[in-house]
C-alpha cells in the first residue's frame, strides 16, 4: 500500500527501489483483489479499449492498482488493459502497464486468472527492450507470485495479509518438457500452426493443460516446461494477446527462465511497439520447442 514516504515528491527513489515497491503494492493488493471477486462476475457497463465488455472484477481490480501504483513515488506512467489513456502521474520515472485480471472470463467456471504486471523505463507504449521488470500473480488454490528482474526469476507465495515468501528461487524452464496448451479455435489455426501442434501433440512425452488463461497456462510451462502459444489465427494475423500488457512481460519471464519467446519470427522483445493496445501471437515455453515452432512457420 502506498505509504506517506511515497506519495511525498522529494528526492528522487532508484529504479531498483522502485521496482520493489511496485511489486509490494501488487503483492499487498492480490488478496484483496481476491477477496472482491466473488460479487463482481457481472458485465461492467462499458467496453475496454479492446471492444470487449469487461467484467465488474476487470473493473475493481484496476481501479485499486491504478490508485496504488498510480500514487507510487517512481512511477511516472500507468497504462491498463481496461484505459484507452496512459495516465501521468506527473511525477516522472518508471513506466507501468497492468492486465488486471487475465483471463477473467474465467471467473465464472471458478477457475485460474492473473494479474500481469510489465514495468519499462521508458514512456509508453515501450518497446520490449525497455522492459526492467516483469511480474504475474496467479489466483489459484493459492495465490502465487513469479517476478523476473535483474536477470533472475523467483516464485512467491502470498498470504492473506499480502505478505509474501520465497518459493522457488531462480527459477529455470525444466529440461525434460512435458506440457503444451495451445488458445484459439482450431478450426481458425493457420495451417503451419495446425502441422505444428500435430507434431507436439505427437510426442508422447507431451500432454495438454489448457485452461483459457494465460498466466495459468504459462505457469504450467514454468513448472512443468513445455510450450504454451496463442497463435496467429486465419481471421486475426495478429492473434488475440496484447503486445504491451501480455506479450511484453510473458515474453520477459520466460526468457529470463532460460526459456525463448516469439511472434512466429522473432523474440517477442523485439516486436514492433506500435500502440498501447496492439496485439501480437504469442509462442513461450523451451527453446527446443520455440525454435521448431519458428521453422514450421518458415518452411
Ligand atoms: P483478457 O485479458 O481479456 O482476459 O484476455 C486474455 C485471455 O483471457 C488469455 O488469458 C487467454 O489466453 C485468452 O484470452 C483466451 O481467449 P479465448 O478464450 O477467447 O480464446
């Protein structure tokens, strides 16, 4: 939570402190967040910059991380996937972009959701290699926490209280990948895509965990390796996940797991930035498997 110290604009506060506090904020919010889901699995009234209609608990849960990461000394900008605006603190420093609740749609079948959390020095939109840090949390059976920055990723535990304790510490992709979960309607997947997970799916090591949300499909592949994607699409090239908010900061994490990110040519840090709300497919998970991915799409 913000506290006095931050909110007052005196001498400038490091990047690495920053980071910290922004990170302590999201880990102070996560059981409140948690704890307003519940009565808010109703359609908000208006639709988010995407043209979707969000839930009220997209709503509540950037409107709480907007006023505490907002108000943090540090943070110069914060940007939403719920704002058509990037919003100025005023007070200059570290950029913020925030997917409050990934995955919402799956509120009402009760089932895994995330907040994302990308921090750039840069104003935004950034490009990828402005990224510092890079943080999801993980509404599950328990709240979890994984935070990739200085070149290290580590996994938490967060307790009611917002309190948080190491679980894993420098985290690697496992070597010996076992799981894949592949979004989108198969019947729209490109046929270099289609041929691609064929291919996985054709490995009898490999298994599908698919759960319609991003951060708890990619925290499968962070324990268990393996691939997860949402791909190109025939009636959407650019697939459906956005650059700033998901592609950016999913891409960083695994990467700094040891893993490899990309669009379907290139690591997903060296997309184009081109807007707030731009979209990108996304392929994350071990290299062997990203690599191959990028020459299916190649041949
Ligand atoms: P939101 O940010 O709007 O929640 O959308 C992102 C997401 O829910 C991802 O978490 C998930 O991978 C994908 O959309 C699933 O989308 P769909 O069910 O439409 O294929």
């Amino acid at each position: 939570m913000a506290t006095q110290e931050d909110t007052t604009p005196t001498e400038a506060v490091s990047n690495a402190t920053t980071i910290t506090r922004i990170i302590d904020v999201v880990a102070a919010a996560a059981p409140e967040i948690r704890a307003g889901l519940p009565g808010r699995r109703v359609y908000a009234e208006t639709d988010n910059p995407s043209g979707e209609t969000p839930l009220e608990a997209d709503i509540f849960a950037d409107d709480m991380l907007r006023d505490r990461l907002g108000d943090l000394r540090g943070v110069g900008e914060y940007a939403s996937e719920e704002r058509e605006e990037v919003i100025d603190t005023g007070t200059g420093g570290l950029s913020v972009c925030i997917d409050p609740l990934d995955g919402s749609s799956n509120l009402k079948p009760n089932n895994t959701m995330g907040t994302i959390v990308a921090v750039y020095d840069a104003p935004l939109p950034a490009a990828g290699t402005d990224m510092v840090a890079a943080a999801y949390v993980l509404y599950g059976a328990t709240t979890t926490m994984v935070v990739a920055r200085d070149d290290t990723v580590s996994e938490y535990v967060i307790d009611q209280e917002g309190d948080y304790e190491t679980i894993r510490e420098d985290v690697s992709l496992p070597d010996d990948p076992t799981v894949y979960g592949f979004g989108g309607r198969v019947p729209d997947w490109v046929d270099d895509f289609a041929d691609y997970a064929e291919e996985v799916e054709s490995d009898p090591s490999m298994k599908l965990r698919y759960g319609g949300s991003m951060i708890g499909d990619v925290n499968q592949v962070m324990t268990y390796g393996g691939i997860f994607a949402y791909p190109t699409l025939a009636d959407a090239p650019e697939g459906k996940l956005r650059v700033q908010f998901e592609g950016y900061p999913v891409g960083y994490i695994v990467e700094t797991a040891g893993g490899r990110s990309s669009d379907g040519e290139r690591s997903l840090m060296d997309v184009e930035k081109d807007g707030l709300h731009a979209r990108t497919p996304v392929y994350v998970g071990n290299e062997e498997f990203v690599d191959d991915l990028e020459a299916a799409f190649d041949d």
